[in-house]
C-alpha cells in the first residue's frame, strides 16, 4: 500500500462522524472510504469523504480526532492527486473535505480552500463541499464559498453554556454564530450545518428552540443532527450514548419545520414535561391529536399534516380532485399514495355527504 492510500485509509475513516446527510453509509472503497447516499437526498451518489488534517489542537470532549498523536495529513497538492484519481476511474463523484485543526485555524483553512481551488483549475466540475472552522476569516470564508458546491460550519450544540461544557476553547458566539452569518452571506442557500445530539446533555425543546432560530436568521438548506456516541480516551467515554431514535426523529421534526410549514409551537405540544420528543413520529402525534382530513376539502396545509404524504403528494391529491373526488382509502393510488398510513388520518366525501371511510 502507498503512503497516499495509507493516508486515504486513516483520514477518511476519521472523518466519518461529520455528517452529510441523513442515513449516510460509509463502507470501504479500495485503499480508502467513500460516502454513499441516496440521490434523493441531493448531492451525488458516492462522495470521498476526508480530513486534510487527521489531528487537532481544540479540546472537543466527544471528538476521536484530538485522540490521534501521529500528525498525518495531506497538503492540498497530494490530495487532489489521490482525489482525481479515484474520481477519474469513477469511484467516486463527489469531495467532502473537512480537518482538524492542527494548528492555527487560519492555515488550516488555507489548505481548504487552496484544495478546492487547485481542484478547479485541474478541471474537476464535480460536487464539492468544504468545511468552514470555527474562527475562519471571512476571506476564505469568500473563497470556500466561491469554489465550492456548498459550505458548512458546525453549531455542535444549542447555545454558549452547553457548548461550553463539551468544547471549552471555542467561542460559541465569536467563533461560530459570527462565522455561520458570513457564511449564509457567502453561500445564501448553500449552506449547512450539525448538532451532536446528546453530547451536552440539551432538552428536544433547547434543540427545537436553537433550530428555529436557524431558519429564522441564516437560513440554512439543511441542519443535521449526530447522535453522540461515547469514544473510549475521550472525557465522555462514561457518558451515556444518545439512542438512534432520538436524531431520526429531528431529522422527521425538521422536515416539519422546513418543508411542511408547521410551526415551532405546534411541536412544542409533542414534548413530554421534560421537553423531550417521545419516540414516535412527531407527524403521526400531532395527527392524532387533530383528528382525521377530509381529502376531498381539505386544503393543502392541511394536507401536509396528514402522515404518508409528502409535499409532493398533496400536489397530486389537488390535481387529482379537481377531475374527480376521492371516493376511499384504496382511491388514493391515482396520487401514488400507497400504504395504509396515510388513509388512518383521512376522510372522504364531499361537501354535501357526511360519510366517512376510514381505513382501520
């Protein structure tokens, strides 16, 4: 094995808990790791995802990366060798590149952006997303955002004190919020960002609070949500790990947030009096609690809080009924709504009958 696939092995693997996108898969490719994930989520299919540098100076209690001791890294000019080659033989489509902070953030970033720019200029059109550190310049903030297909900084947690207890050298203000509104500025609609969930011991209602927030003033395209994992030799190695359920249900009350127009107080009724989510879809709760729609009058608000259908679908519902009414649960296939979900929370007829079918 060469020393650039000993590198692509080691720094690729260290660079898997920083996330994409939802369900990501990472499994081996050759000497080194790809990201795997669903056109549906955007982006390409197979993404080489990697740190420049596999150590770092900051403290971050829940990171594997300030556990490294051996300095491996790549300069700009060997990583677009390796990357080019494997993209040339169409083993990957698409680069992530984040780092540790080995030494100061301003070389670091640099190296980033230096990457991407020797990327462009050797021909690579691809998709390409660089990560923004904590501290970053606005410079190169200006030049990730120029080169990149999208550009991303952390939150990591909800606030100043809670990120303080996990990562005392960064200034959750100064270092980050300061940092991600030059980044919306830079790159407005491409850009996003990551919570650890659980690693500060935050409330789903600090969460729901901080991501409301988000949309409100940087608009984000997408927030993902990690669930923390204890690393053994980090300081959280004791803390209890955070289950799966809880970031697939934020990944479920974000849709809801960004692409559903429901409202934060509305899923504020779905927390327990800890301010928890229960593990259960939020959608379906928040169903439950209103009752069934009729899909014949209902209109498409409405329909958006029926659980099984997506955006998508109400745009067919609405197209559908204007020809002819649903007359039952079996009708909705001429919407391409398939299962029995969404028929438990609808109702059908029109406005001059009262009947009502309800798939049980």
């Amino acid at each position: 094995m060469s020393v650039a696939e000993q590198k692509l092995t080691r720094l690729t693997a260290a660079g898997r808990f920083d996330l994409c996108c939802p369900g990501e898969c990472i499994r081996p490719l050759s000497a080194a790791y790809h990201l795997t994930y669903t056109h549906r989520a955007g982006g390409c299919g197979q993404m080489l995802k990697v740190l420049l540098h596999g150590t770092c100076a900051y403290d971050c209690a829940y990171c594997a990366v300030r556990l490294e001791r051996e300095h491996l890294s790549f300069s700009p000019g060997e990583l677009v060798d390796a990357f080019l080659r494997l993209w040339r033989e169409n083993l990957v489509e698409g680069l992530f590149l984040s780092s540790g902070i080995a030494r100061d953030v301003d070389s670091v970033m640099h190296d980033i952006v230096e990457t991407g720019e020797i990327l462009r200029r050797r021909g690579y059109n691809g998709y390409l997303h660089l990560k923004v550190l904590p501290g970053a310049t606005r410079a190169d903030i200006h030049d990730a955002a120029r080169v990149a297909d999208r550009i991303s900084i952390n939150l990591e947690a909800t606030s100043p004190d809670r990120l303080g207890g996990i990562a005392g050298v960064k200034d959750y203000r100064q270092d980050i919020l300061k940092r991600q509104a030059w980044v919306a500025e830079e790159k407005p609609g491409g850009h996003t960002t990551q919570l650890v969930v659980g690693a500060a011991d935050e409330t789903d209602a600090e969460i729901l609070a901080c991501l409301t927030d988000q949309y409100r003033r940087v608009r984000p395209s997408r927030v993902y949500f990690a669930a923390f994992r204890a690393l053994p030799g980090t300081p959280l190695a004791s803390h209890p790990d955070t289950p799966v359920w809880r970031a697939r249900r934020w990944y479920q009350t974000d849709y809801l947030l960004r692409d559903y127009g429901v409202a934060a107080d509305e899923l504020r009724e779905v927390l327990d009096e800890e301010g928890f989510f229960p593990n259960r879809d939020p959608k379906e709760v928040l169903a439950a609690s209103r009752g069934p729609v009729n899909v014949n009058t209902a209109p498409r608000r409405d329909l958006l809080r029926v659980p099984g259908i997506g955006p998508k679908g109400v745009d067919r519902i609405l197209a559908c009924r204007r020809e002819r009414p649903f007359s039952g649960p079996t009708d909705l296939a001429r919407a391409g709504i398939r299962g029995k979900t969404a028929g438990r929370h609808l109702m059908f007829g029109g406005r001059s009958t009262v009947q009502t079918h309800l798939l049980l």
